[in-house]
C-alpha cells in the first residue's frame, strides 16, 4: 500500500504515545473562515485555550504533499497570510498530497487526518451543511457524510446559521450522526444561541460525550457525533438581528452565481462587512468556547 505521508509535531506525537489528551483544529478556518491578521490571532488562542484547558493542539493543514499534525508557529503565520491556498475536502485531499501541494483541511478533511493521528475529538466554529436553495443548487456540505463515517467527535457551535438549518438537521438524522446540544434543549445556531429548533440529543457532562463516543466504537458503528456547543451569552448576536442580513447576503450570492466551495467564505465574508464585523468577534468567541469543551472531551476520553 502506499504509505500516508503524515506528520505528527514532536508534541503531538509525546502525547498520542504517553494517551495524553489531544485535541484536533482545522485550518480552513484560517484560511478561509476569517481574515488576516484575526485568523492568526484566533488560530493561536484557539491553541492556548486548548492547552489552558489540558490538553494538547494539533492544527491540521496539509503542507507541500504531507499531512501536517500540530504546526509550528511559522507554519501557521504562512496559512494564515496565504492568498490562493486550496480549501481541502474528502474529494481533494488525496490528489494534494499526490501532487505535493498544499492546502487548508475543512471540517472533512480534518476529521479523515485526525482519525488517521488517533485523535477522537475535533474543535471548530460551525460546520457546513445543507446550503438554503439546495434544492435547486444541490449544494451540502462534505462536512455532512464525513460525520456519519469517520469516528472523530466534533465540537462546533451549530452549523452555520448561513445555511438551511432545519434540512441539516434533517439530513444528518437521515445519516444517523448523533446531534447532542450541550447545556440547553435547542439546537445552537453559530452566532446565535438558538436556531429555534429543538436538538436530538443533550448532554452537559463532557464525560458523558466522551461516554457515547466510546460506545458508538463498540457498538461497531461507523462516525463521530455532532456536539453542538452554544456560543456564549456576552458574545451572542441575536437570530432576528442577523436572519435579514443572511437574507440579503444569500440573494447576492445567487444573484452573482457563486457555486461550491466559493459560496461559504462569500457568506461569511459579506456577513462579516453587513454587520461591521460582529460575526467576527462572534465567530472567534464561539471558537474558544469550543475548543475548551473539546479539551475536555479529550480528557475524559484520555481517561478511558
Ligand atoms: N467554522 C467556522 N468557519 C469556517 C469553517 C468552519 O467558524 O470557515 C469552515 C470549515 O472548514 C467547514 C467549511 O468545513 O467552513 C464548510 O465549507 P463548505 O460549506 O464549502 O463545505
Ligand atoms: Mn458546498
């Protein structure tokens, strides 16, 4: 077979060998989720927090053909000032590593890199999902069946509040991906505390989460689970503030015929100008909050 080119940092590595607790980031979010230079700063308080909380970062990229676990500081300042970097899903990142190129993980793709590390646990902002007009465009996030098929826990604020929220539900039950909401019965919606429609699951104990997560392995199935992390009260934008602002950004994007990959950082970018930026202090709070209850899944699962 051929041999995966992947890359542990040596902490990385010293902490899957001791089973110390580790947590794994995307770098889409850097690249293409925020822009420069609050990518780089989120990028590295993400990891602080995460390390804050007892655990070890491994921000995931992929780096000239090899599959990087854990980047270094230069590393991650040259993702983060990248103009034309590759947005990697399940469909492309073979052919980047085959290529020797270079490229941002998605939640997808992170999740394929973190199993292949052996690490069970994944903070992000929101993962993608059923884009609104789907039914004409047919665009859903990879993010969607990456869930239902690769055994990584991931822990996002929602799914972004740009998207059809009740169909991403709706399709991520059809694929049998546990959705858990934790501390509240509502499905959170990225920016938002509430999407208005109820989650499947609820657990506010990390010990819990980390619970299932084990029993879905024995029960042999397949997938992670959707840990659903409301962003924090201080830092919330109401729902009814942002719905005609995602109204507006979304008929502009039709309008200018933006398709796949493009259509997710349109969104957040134009939602970023209509609202003078509060989605971004937004998005970097709900980011920090995850990735402090995903150090804590990974502690509970490091204990197991
Ligand atoms: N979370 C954020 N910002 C982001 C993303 C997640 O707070 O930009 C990225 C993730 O990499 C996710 C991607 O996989 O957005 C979704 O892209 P798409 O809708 O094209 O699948
Ligand atoms: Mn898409």
């Amino acid at each position: 077979m051929t041999p995966l080119p992947l890359q542990l940092s040596p902490e990385v590595a010293d902490a899957r060998a001791a089973g110390a607790p580790v947590v794994a980031l995307e770098s889409t979010i850097i690249t293409h989720g925020m822009p420069w230079p609050r990518n780089l700063e989120t990028a590295h308080a993400v990891e602080a927090a995460v390390r804050a909380a007892g655990a070890v970062p491994a921000t995931i990229a992929v780096l000239e053909g090899v599959i990087r676990v854990g980047l270094a500081a230069p590393d991650l300042e040259r993702l983060a000032k990248a103009t034309e970097v590759a947005k990697l899903s399940r469909a492309d990142l073979a052919a980047c590593l085959a290529r020797g190129g270079t490229g941002a993980t998605t939640v997808a793709a992170t999740m394929i890199c973190a199993a292949q590390a052996g690490i069970g646990v994944f903070a992000t902002g929101g993962i993608g999902g059923v884009h609104r007009g789907a039914e004409d465009s047919f665009d859903i996030s990879a993010d969607l069946q990456e869930l239902a098929q690769t055994r990584v826990s991931v822990v996002a604020a929602g799914a972004k509040a740009i998207l059809d929220l009740p169909k991403t539900l709706e399709v991520l039950e059809t694929l049998g991906v546990p959705v858990i909401a934790v501390g509240q019965d509502g499905f959170p919606a990225f920016w938002s505390r509430e999407s208005g429609l109820p989650a499947p699951l609820r657990m506010d104990d990390p010990a819990m989460i980390a619970r299932a997560h084990g029993l879905r392995a024995a029960l042999g199935l397949p997938g992670g689970q959707l840990v659903a992390n409301p962003i924090p009260e201080d830092a919330e934008i109401p729902a009814a503030t942002l719905a005609p602002l995602i109204a507006e950004a979304q008929r502009e994007a039709t309008a200018r015929g933006i398709s796949g990959k493009a259509v997710t950082p349109f969104l957040l970018q134009r939602l970023f100008e209509l609202t003078q930026g509060r989605t971004l202090e937004a998005n970097i709070a709900l980011v920090l909050n995850n990735a402090r209850l995903a150090a804590a899944i990974a502690r509970a699962l490091a204990a197991t």
